[in-house]
C-alpha cells in the first residue's frame, strides 16, 4: 500500500467494531465517516462524523459507492459491495479484519450465488459465527497495520 487514504468510511448499519474504529482512527489523527439509515440515529452520534440516510435497500451502500474515491479505505461486511469498491481501488476491510483484494471478486460473487441457491432450495440462512472479543482484536490490529502502512498514516 503506498497511496495515501484521504477518508475511512463505515457501512455503519451493523457494523460491530464501531467503537475500534474511532479509537484507531483518532491514533492516526483520522475521523472516520459513518453512514447509516436513519433507524440507527441517536443523540449520542452527533458529536461524531454520521450521515443519517432514509431508509431504503442498499441506500448506504449506494451513498458510499458515490462518495469514495481511489485510496480510500471502508470498513463493510458487506462482500458485493466490497466488490464493487475494490474494482475502483478502494480499500476495504471487514469488520472481522479480512482485507477483500479485487482479484477475489469472481470468487466472492460465486460464492453469493450458491449461498442464495442453497438458501432457495433448503429456505434455510445459517449467518456468521458469533462476533467474540477476539474478532475484535484481530480487526483493530489489522486497521493499526492497514493504516500504518499507508504512506500518510506513520
């Protein structure tokens, strides 16, 4: 990584590690740029960088699509979107600390059409594991590493 990241945006609608985020942030004198739909407002964001979007399918995904640019780095759980971010030299990175390379889209892409298949056939969605203390650690310690490898963020 050698571009200098000019925003860290977040998928904030359950995005579990927003609290790392601002602490890693604020180390590396960055102020992350939350977006959420409306039903996550609260009185207590305020004081932090939150856009608040109706609520509508894939509004927050299409509001970070139009607004990140080349460099930056987002924080999504969200694969296709992480896909499309990607393709356009976005950085992105899961909440469990997975960085998503470009190079994985056609595999992440058929892996959504055999769990959407299965899910079809069987009417059954097994989600994720549950989110432990250590996933937390592992993201925080890959946001520190993403960002102190960026030239920018020494």
């Amino acid at each position: 990584m050698s571009k200098q990241i000019q925003n860290v945006w977040v998928d904030a609608d359950s995005c579990p590690v927003q609290d790392e985020i601002v602490e890693v942030c604020s180390s590396f004198c960055v102020t992350p740029k939350f977006v959420a739909t409306v039903n996550h407002y609260s009185p207590d964001k305020l004081d932090q960088n939150w856009t608040f979007l109706d609520h509508g399918s894939q509004s927050v995904d299409l509001y970070i699509i139009n607004h990140s640019k080349a460099g930056d780095l987002v924080v999504s759980q969200d694969l296709s979107l992480a896909v499309l971010l990607t393709s356009k030299g976005v950085y992105v990175i899961t909440p469990r600390g997975k960085l998503v390379k470009e190079d994985e889209a056609n595999t992440i892409m058929e892996q959504k059409h055999i769990r959407q298949q299965t899910m079809k056939r069987t009417r059954k969605w097994k989600g994720p594991s549950a989110f432990t203390k250590a996933d937390r650690e592992y993201f925080r310690g890959q946001l520190e590493k993403m960002l102190s490898q960026i030239e920018g963020f020494k």
